[in-house]
C-alpha cells in the first residue's frame, strides 16, 4: 500500500508520539504482552517483573494515543492490542526482527 506523500501536520505529531511511546522497551513489552490475548496489570507485572503500580502508568500513557484498548471484567481490567492497524505493524515488525536474526545466523554459519 503506498504512503500519501503528505500527511497533515497534526496526524505527523500523532504518528511520532505513537513511535516515541514504543520507544521504550518497558512499554513495548507490555504492548506485545497485549498482543495475542487481553491481559489484567498483575499478569503483565508478574510477566514483566515490574511493579503494577509501573505497569498501570505505562498502561495510561498506551491507552491515551490508542495503542491499546481495556475491558472491564468485573473488579479486573484487560487490556489488549485492538485496532487491527496497530496489530498488523507490529506483527510484521516483529517478524522483520525475526528475518534479520534468521539472516544473521545464515550469515554467521558460512563464515
């Protein structure tokens, strides 16, 4: 799919602020732990080794530029990676990541 060769301003700011907030690893590992299945801030903080209080300022920020989505089930709440966008991106970044390693060890086998 092509890029549009101009994106107004405010939608640039949005998009680098969104990249800003994936930047950090923290953050990155609790939006892939979202990936898959909704997951509660004890389980991420349990998965993460971080504290929950941690997790949940995390969660505040993800939740405000809409990289995730929560649901509340009874006393918990869940959060999961809902917008089909945000989902695909990192999916195939995840696989980019992937290739790049499988090609490193290729590489590093013939030499």
């Amino acid at each position: 799919m092509p890029l549009p060769s101009h994106i107004p301003e405010d939608q640039v700011v949005e998009l680098a602020e969104m990249f800003r907030l994936m930047s950090d690893p923290t953050r990155l590992k609790i939006i892939l732990a979202c990936l898959d299945a909704p997951a509660a801030v004890g389980e991420m903080a349990e998965r993460l080794a971080i504290s929950g209080s941690l997790v949940s300022h995390h969660l505040r920020l993800l939740r405000a530029a809409r990289l995730l989505q929560s649901d509340r089930r009874g006393r918990q709440v869940f959060y999961v990676v809902g917008d089909p966008h945000i989902r695909s991106m990192l999916a195939d970044m995840v696989d980019h990541v992937a290739e790049g390693d499988a090609e490193t060890e290729v590489d590093g086998a013939g030499g």
